[in-house]
C-alpha cells in the first residue's frame, strides 16, 4: 500500500501541470521556472539546515552538469505546457526514462538486453503515433520537437542524479543545487528581460503550482522510501493518466484515437524501460 503514494505524486505533478498552464495567462514559462525554482530553493535549504547537512559539496562538476540539463529539460517542459493539450506535453516530457535506457548504455557503459531494446523501441513508436508527422512536411512543429527535447534533458539529468547518488549526494543537496542553479540562471535572464507584475490571481496560481509540485516531490520522496521500487517506478506513469483527464475536463482538449494509442505505448514503453533499467543495476555486480 506504500507504494500508493506514487499515485499521490502523479496526481500532484498533474496538478502542477495544470497551474503552469493557467499561469502562463499570466507570466511567461522563464518567470513559472523562476518563481518554482525559487520556492525549491527556499524549502530545501531549510530542510538541510534542520537536518545539519553540510551544504558545500565536492562534486559540484557533476551538479552543474545536472543543474544546467535539468533546466533546460524544465524550461521546455514549462513552454511546451502553454502550448500544446496537457496530456501530450506532459507525455512527451515522460519519454525520459527511454533516454535514461540508452543512456545507461552510452554513458554509464550498463548492458543492454533485447527486452530493454525492445521496450525503448515500443516508446519511441508511441512518441510517432502521439505525433503524427505528415510525411509529406519536411519538418515537425518545433514545439513537438521542444517536447522531445524536455524528456531527452530530463534523461540526461537522471542520469547525473544516478551519478551524484553513487558519489553519496544526499537527495536533499541534490535538489538543492539544481533549484539553486535554475534560480540564478532565470533570474539573471529575467533581469535584462521583461518581468509580468504579480497581481492577485497570479499569486494564487504561482502557490498552486508551488504547493503541488513540493507534495509532488514529498509524496514521491515517500513513495520510493517506503514502496516497492518497482511497483512505484510504474505507478509513476499515473501522471500521464491523471494528466489527459485533467485535460479533458478543464479544456476539454480532444485527442484523436491514434494519438491516445501513442500515449498508451509510451506509458508501456516507459515503464518497461525504467523497471528493465532498475532491475539491471539491482543484479549488478557491486564494484
């Protein structure tokens, strides 16, 4: 029943999808990265100060490197939100733990298994069927292409958090470092740029967004202390689920049938890809 607490997390980060989305009425997607970024600053340094954890680190190479791919892969994830039906952005930006797979492979030198190949591939086709390309254009909308791109930063960015957590960062100093680093980055652009007032309504959609995404990340947090990893690595695809309903009755934004077969199959490949890649590195060999 633990592990149920990942359907909490899904259910928040759909959420969190929903403000961002209202939000943009308001502000553009750097001041929503922004205004989150700084509230994980905030919490998570309170949070190392009354647990006494050190707040330099050794490793701060790799946390650069993770801070700057988790940005980027934040900064698309947040435009794609304003731009396209939430269940599809929200899909597209879960197609990390593909990249995680080949990643695993390319960078961290993990063997890959037919099963593995498999699952990436059943993703990869769900990602086209969501997309629908016309063959006949010579290109794909660049905001398909930006949402493509959130989950391949994202995969990029787990696999520096796979890093750091050899390296024994704990999870608080990690997402310390990344908010901290997403802040200072936005806000130095933000300051040659033009920033929206925050007015009433505004203020309450930036704490929405604030609220769910932090029990987002408590939830999540508990899930995988306390769950079967396995089972909460699948539940973790309940955002997409919870995400397309959301859409369906805030907007009541239609998907043709074929795109809901790629949303499927990107959950399934999805799935299958980060239990394969988690079972792997349980039966490895401890160096």
């Amino acid at each position: 029943m633990r592990s149920l607490w990942m359907l909490v997390a899904g259910f928040m980060f759909a959420c969190m999808g929903v403000f961002v989305k209202l939000g943009s009425q308001h502000f553009s997607s750097t001041e929503l990265v922004f205004y989150r970024s700084l509230l994980g600053v905030w919490i998570t340094f309170w949070v190392i100060r009354y647990q006494r954890l050190p707040i330099v680190t050794p490793h701060w190479k790799v946390h650069c490197w993770r801070g700057v791919s988790g940005l980027i892969s934040l900064l698309l994830f947040f435009y794609c939100l304003t731009r396209l039906p939430l269940a599809t952005a929200i899909s597209l930006n879960y197609t990390w733990p593909l990249f995680v797979a080949l990643f695993s492979t390319l960078i961290l030198k993990e063997k890959i298994h037919k099963l593995l190949i498999g699952s990436i591939l059943v993703g990869f086709v769900g990602v086209i069927l969501l997309l629908q390309p016309d063959l006949t254009e010579q290109t794909l909308p660049m905001v398909n292409v930006m949402g493509v791109a959130s989950g391949f930063f994202a995969g990029i960015a787990y696999i520096n958090v796979k890093q750091l957590g050899l390296l024994g960062e704990s999870e608080w100093r990690v997402v310390f470092y990344f908010t901290l680093i997403s802040t200072f980055a936005t806000g130095i652009w933000l300051s040659f740029t033009h920033m929206n007032p925050v007015t009433e309504q505004g203020l309450l959609l930036l704490l929405g967004m604030g609220v769910t995404a932090t029990l987002a990340q408590l939830a999540m947090t508990r899930a995988y202390h306390t769950g079967v990893t396995l089972v909460v690595t699948a539940l973790g695809y309940s955002t997409v689920l919870f995400s397309s309903l959301l859409g369906v009755w805030y907007w009541n934004e239609a998907l043709s049938p074929l795109a809901w077969s790629g949303i499927l199959l990107i959950v399934l490949g999805g799935s299958a890809s980060g239990i394969l890649s988690l079972r792997q590195a349980l039966v490895m060999p401890r160096k």
